[in-house]
C-alpha cells in the first residue's frame, strides 16, 4: 500500500487541527474513547458542535491556548492509501518547525481563512513549501461556512493565491483550490449541500487520486550504506552486504556501480528484500546489496551508478534554516551531517537573508534563529552531493553543533 506523507500549513485558528480532526473522524479513524474524549471536552466548553482540534493539539498549552506549538504526526488509513500528517504551527517563531514537518512531505494542504484571504503568513508559508520542493500543494481555503458558501469569496482568494504562485521559481509543483467548511465536514472527505457551484473534488478524493509519480522525487541513483552486514554463520559464511535505503532511482542487478569516496568500481550481483531476491530495487527500497568483488566499503560511504556519479567537493553553498536560539556566525565550527556520513565542517561566511515573502535577500553576516539565509561552508574532508534542485535526499543535510550535540539548522545545496 502506498504510504503519503502529508504536511500542514496556516495562521493561526486557520482550522488546521480541526480540519485533521475531521478527517479522522469521517475516515471513522479515531478510537471510541477518543471520540468520547472530544464529545466530553467539546460539552464542557459549552461548544454545540465537536472540536475536533483536540485530536491533534497533543500538549497542555496547546489545549489551553487553541494554537498548534509542536510538530505531531498522525497515522490514518483508507482502503487505498496509508498516510502520515504533520501537523506543523504556522506562527513565525516556529518556522524551524514548519520546515522539520515538510522536510519529508510529499504533499502539503495550505490553509486559508475564507474570512482572511492570503496574508504574509501565507507567503512564509507557500515559499518554505518551494523552498523544500513539495511537488503537490493543495490550497484548502476554510471556513467557507462564515461567508455563506460564496463562490465570489473562493475565487478572489484563488485569484490572489495564483498572483503568489507566479512568484515561485519551482514550476514543477502542482497547485490546487479546494474551498471546504472543516467545522461542518464540507468538502473535506464527503461533498454537502453548502457548495453546489464547486464540481471539484474533495480533500480525501484529491489525496486518494495522487499517484506516486506526481508527488515522489526521481533523480540518479544513490543508495548511502548504513551498515555492512557480515553473519559468518556456517550457512552464509562468505557474505558480504551492504545495507541501506535507495533513493532518487531504481538500481538493477548487473549495474556497473561506484563506490564513494574510494572510486572503487563494482557490479551488483545482489539485491536482497530481506529473506528474497529482486533483480531491481525502486528508490525508497530498504535494501541489502551484494558486489562482485570484495571491496572496502564502510558506513558514512554511498554506491552510485558508475555512470551517474555525484559532485565531490569540500566547499559548498547553501541555503540554511536556523532553528538555534545561539546565533550562526562565520568561524563556527559544526558536524554536517549528510545521509550516513558525518563531516566537520566550518562557517566560511553568511552571505544574506532571504525574506519569505518573495520580497528578495537582505546582506547579513549571521543567522538568527528561524531565519532562512544563504551561507558558504567549508568541509574537513569532500562531500558527495548533488544539489538540492537535483535530488533532494542526497542534497539535504543538518549542522550539528559540535559541542552540545544539537541539531541546529537544516541546509539545502545548491
């Protein structure tokens, strides 16, 4: 079964929670004690309908407060597809927040109060969505049951929402307009009687249409080894594997493969899905792969096509999301931690910052936490990388401050 990964995105009392709830709850996902839970809440505050908030907003605060402040993940399941929600905040101090929820989407739904139409925070958060390269988007414009249902409402806010979409640079990415009522359920998983003008779909039909060619990233072939596998039992005495998740492109056996950074060529004669054999591998496999020859390969290497081989270099430039309250200056040193491979590395200089409203950069020499900048690094050793526009996983990497171990910003290679 398919699996899609879903993020989450708008201003605050946007309806995201809610909206999650709603899907849940009309996917008959949630337990009978989560249902009683919410019935219960939902009559002690006097409310005459569910808050389905409450089925996401994990924390006290967020209960108390009616604001989604950490990133939850919820599972649910349709007879076709399994998915995974992050429910990221929308405010703009949890920007480090909203990029760790969408850093693995493949979808995001962007939220807008019909009330409200597109604002700055809309901006933030359709740019850090280009920014990550989601390919589908869905603009769930809420609420609609405060304006009456007005077709003329959901097409002024299409209108200035595609005005922001001429903006983007990423022009692969799927836009789409749902107008929907989270609170009443219209438009989310079954279409009401609010909408008649609306032929389009609805949230779930929309998500259950998506084929995984639309939303997942193809590239060249990378497969980073995680572990090298040894048993030395009598039964497989002389085996030798490599293990790991493929990513960007399918691998065969038979492919004439490189491994990194030695430059040592191989064959694949292997390919193992744990106790079977495949002839081809597809990128998101987890797999084992056997070489022809007995060669040096360690943690931290990667085995690419011979054919298809990545830049190797010890200077890169990025685009960095802070997400440390202590501030990134030129000669810090960090660990950038790049698939399985760790490299020290140093701040060569911050060169600006980049406004998230399209509005252009800005010379800086430092990052603040939640801003987004463009910074040069310089490594202890050569990276093995493409860029991020390119293939995301193997362009992606997180700084880790070599001395409290935190994970402090998120970089993307250009």
């Amino acid at each position: 079964m398919d699996v899609l990964k879903i993020a989450t995105a708008g201003s605050v009392d946007d309806g995201k929670s809610t909206l999650i709830g709603r899907l849940l709850y009309d996917t008959k996902s949630l337990t009978t004690d989560k249902i009683e839970a919410i019935e219960k809440s939902s009559k002690q505050k006097g409310y005459d309908y569910l808050d389905f908030s409450l089925a996401t907003d994990g924390l006290v605060a967020e209960r108390e407060q009616g604001i989604t402040i950490d990133v939850a993940h919820i599972y649910f399941s349709t007879a076709k597809k399994s998915y995974i929600i992050a429910d990221t905040p929308g405010h703009i101090e949890y920007t480090r927040n909203m990029v760790t929820g969408a850093s693995t989407s493949q979808v995001s739904i962007i939220l807008i109060d019909a009330r409200k139409g597109v604002i700055e925070q809309t901006y933030r958060h359709f740019f850090i969505n280009n920014l990550l390269r989601v390919k589908e988007v869905i603009v769930a414009i809420n609420k609609m049951d405060l304006v009456d249902y007005s077709e003329e409402v959901f097409n002024k806010i299409k209108a200035d929402f595609q005005a922001l979409n001429a903006k983007s640079t990423f022009k692969e990415q799927n836009v789409s307009y749902i107008p929907l009522s989270a609170l009443t359920g219209d438009n989310v998983v079954d279409k009401l009687d609010g909408m008649p003008w609306y032929k389009g779909q609805t949230i779930l039909e929309h998500l259950e249409g998506l084929h995984s060619s639309d939303v997942f990233e193809s590239g060249k072939a990378r497969f980073p080894v995680q572990t090298v596998i040894r048993p030395k039992t009598e039964e497989y005495h002389d085996f030798r594997g490599y293990a790991g998740k493929l990513y960007g492109n399918s691998i065969k056996v038979g492919d004439a493969v490189t491994v990194l950074p030695s430059l040592t060529e191989s064959k694949v004669t292997n390919i193992h899905f744990f106790d079977k054999q495949f002839d081809e591998a597809v990128a998101g496999s987890s797999i084992t792969i056997e070489l022809e020859n007995d060669i040096n390969v360690t943690r931290g290497d990667m085995i690419v096509k011979s054919s298809e081989l990545p830049k190797i270099e010890k200077d890169i430039e990025t685009t960095i999301c802070w997400m440390d309250s202590k501030k990134l200056v030129p000669g810090t040193k960090y660990y950038v931690q790049h698939n399985t491979n760790r490299v020290l590395a140093k701040i060569d200089s911050v060169k600006n910052t980049i406004a998230t409203d399209y509005s252009g950069t800005t010379p800086a020499s430092q990052l603040a936490i939640n801003e987004i900048g463009e910074v040069n690094i310089k490594l202890s050793k050569p990276l093995y990388f493409d860029s991020y526009n390119e293939n995301k996983s193997n362009g992606a990497f997180i700084l880790i401050d070599a001395v409290t171990n935190t994970t402090a910003g998120v970089g993307f290679i250009k």
